[in-house]
C-alpha cells in the first residue's frame, strides 16, 4: 500500500511549532519537522496525525493555507506584558475556552431560571480606594476583619474564602492540568489565575499548581477584578514593577483583605522574634498566608527595604521549586475531582437535568467526568438529595 503524503504549509508548521515544546514532539518527530521545512521531505497524514496529537492542536489546523487567528480576549488582559504570552501555549488556551462553556452554561441557567445579576460585580469600579475597596469586598462577602484566625492553615484559609464566594454567587474553579489530562500540566510561569467577569456568572480560574500561598493572594487579587469589573489574566509572579495601575490595585486590595494595615502593625510590633526575616516568618504564620504578602506589607509600610523583600520573594520561589521538585503525586482521587469544580455550579447541573434542561453527556462534558464520577462528585458536592437523585436516575 502507498503511503499518502500530504501539503502543509510551512507557516503552518511553524505556526504549530510555536504552540509546544520541542521535547513533547520527540527527536524522531523533530527530525522529520526539520525535513518538511527545508523541502527534502514531505510528511505522511500519519505523521501529521502524531504531529496534531502530541501538539494538542485540531487536525484541521495543518491543512490551513494561513496559520489560524485565534481571538482570545483574556490575553489582552495579562498583567504583564510579556513574549511568553504572545503566543499562549495551547494549555493556556483551551483551559480558556473551558471556563468560558462553564461560564455560558451557568450565566444561561440563572437567566432562565430567575436568579437576579449579582450586584458585587463591578461595584466599585472607578474606586481607586484599595482600603474602601476591601472594607466593600468585607461587607459583601461577610468576611470580618481577623477572619484568618478561624483556619488553621493556608489550606483552610483558600476554602473559607471560597466558600464564601460561591455563596455570593462567583464560580471558582481550580485545576493544574487541562481537563483531566495529567500530560497537559498548567505553568504557573505562563499564568497564575484568571478572572471572566460577567454580571450573571462572575469566574475565577486558580492555577493549582501553584503553591498554597500564591493560590491564596490569587484567589483574592481575583476578587478585586470581579468587585472592579475588569477581566484579568494574573500572570505574575514577582509583583513586578512593571504592571498596569489596576493591578497595582488589586494587589494592594489583597493584600488588605489578607493582612490588615491596623493588625498588621500590631503583630509587628509585639513580635519578638530574634531578626526581621524570623518576624516575616512568624507573621506569615499569624495571618495564614505566604511570607511574600507580609514582606510587601513590611516594604510598604517603610519597615523593610526592598532588597529585602526581593530576597523574601526570590526565597519564596525556590521553596517552591523544591518543594514541587520532591513532591510526590496522590491524594483521594475524588477529593481532588471534587476540588476543581465550583460545588454551586454543580448542584445546578444536578438540578438542570432533573427537569431535563440538560442532558448527562453534557454534565459529563462541563465537569470532564464519566457517569461514575460525576454521580460520586456530585454526592460529595450536592448532599443527600443529589445522592439519591443520581443514584436512581443515571442510566446505566
């Protein structure tokens, strides 16, 4: 049997070549990439088969005469601006188009069963305030002033928060990985959080992959864009100078909510530990977040200098890099299924195909889950009610 040689163009290849890594194609493959673009070679379709796979790319795409414009609007929204995210990777961009079928999904559901738009997004827009701001945030979230002292860590810390939040109605969403593809891992050098604001169904999107303390400052830097109205692709990773005045404020409205000026002051100088690094470390403890947060705190409040507080974050980095380096993988499995999804957004799933609005393929689709773990999921997210009703209903 012939092989069947295909045309592809080499701005297309090229194109796709931008989309990956060259250690994810495989020498042999790279090799052959190297002879379509110099012409000694034409690639087979199962090449471009194997090309399309390991590039997670469409099939479709390489027989394009002109590398596709994919429009992403979020990117525009990076907070810094930088080459990495010029060309966003393609984990980047389907995680994207993922949230934004969640966020249709939802944002048509309470439109037709008649929930009201949430009246925090966007609230404060204009407010230039950060300490107004948060004093808001508070109020609307219930959340009081020395909330951290009811966790026990920076673990329970994300939780509360969140729970809170999807009781007002934000959707939170985690995942280090594309769906469930444990090949596909998120960077956190690429993006950290994102935040899609809209008045029915207001999202964030936090990067599990990051640490315990960076997923806290997200969560909240996050907040301030929903509360401000302004989408956000939360792409840094050393509080860089260099970013735009909005995310300087939601920065500094973090901050607040999670160390407060007044209480921070207090701790500071009740400390009595031996040096100032040790202080950042006991106080980073008090307030259940990272050392970075108070460093910038302390900087902030002239306490520190900033090669002080560059040290903090730097030393912060690279505990993580270890700590990731050493990690090793496992957990219950449902419980970290059950981690990624908002539990409002599934309960609504539950109640949507109960009255045949939607249908168990497409529940399975917006959750990437199968008939088995979206019905464990959803009794671990929905309680006794949906327990009883997927255990009875879902078609074998």
């Amino acid at each position: 049997m012939p092989i069947v040689t295909v045309d592809i163009q080499p701005a297309i290849i090229k194109w796709a070549l931008c989309q990956t890594k060259e250690e994810q194609l495989g020498e042999k493959l790279m090799n052959h990439i190297k002879r379509w673009l110099d012409g000694t070679k034409k690639p087979t379709f199962r090449q471009i088969e194997e090309f399309s796979r390991k590039t997670n790319i469409p099939l479709g795409y390489f027989f394009l005469q002109t590398p596709p414009v994919e429009e992403i609007q979020l990117i525009e929204y990076r907070t810094v601006d930088s080459n990495e995210l010029a060309d966003p990777s393609r984990n980047l961009i389907d995680t994207i188009h993922e949230m934004e079928n969640v966020q249709e999904w939802m944002r048509e559901y309470r439109q037709e069963t008649g929930f009201d738009v949430l009246p925090v997004v966007g609230c404060v827009k204009g407010n230039n305030d950060f300490e107004n701001i948060a004093k808001i945030i508070r109020k609307d979230l219930d959340l009081s002033e020395n909330w951290y002292e009811t966790c026990n860590d920076m673990r329970e810390a994300f939780n509360y928060v969140r729970t809170l939040l999807e009781e007002c109605g934000v959707l939170v969403m985690l995942n280090g990985i594309v769906g469930k593809n444990t090949h596909r891992v998120l960077s956190i050098d690429e993006f950290r959080a994102f935040a899609m604001v809209d008045e029915w169904a207001p999202l964030i999107f936090i990067n599990s992959a990051d640490s315990k303390g960076a997923k806290l400052f997200s969560l909240f830097h996050e907040i301030a864009h929903i509360w401000l109205g302004e989408n956000d692709l939360y792409n840094d990773r050393r509080n860089s100078r260099k970013v735009k005045p909005i995310e300087v404020l939601c920065n500094a409205v973090a901050g607040e909510l999670m160390v407060p000026f007044g209480k921070f002051i207090v701790e500071w100088k009740e400390s009595m530990a031996a040096d100032t690094r040790e202080k950042i470390t006991n106080l980073a403890k008090i307030f259940n977040c990272g050392e970075s947060v108070i460093a910038r705190k302390a900087f902030d409040a002239k306490l520190i200098g900033y090669d002080l507080y560059e040290t903090v974050v730097r030393d912060a980095i690279e505990a993580y890099k270890e700590m990731k380096k050493n990690q090793e993988p496992g957990g219950n499995y449902y419980n970290n299924l059950g981690s990624r999804l908002d539990s409002h957004f599934v309960r609504a799933l539950c109640e949507s195909i109960s009255s045949g609005r939607t249908t168990y393929s497409e529940a399975y689709r917006l959750t990437n889950t199968s008939r088995k773990t979206f019905s464990e999921i959803a009794v671990r997210l929905g309680g006794v009610i949906m327990k009883y009703f997927l255990l009875i209903r879902i078609p074998l």
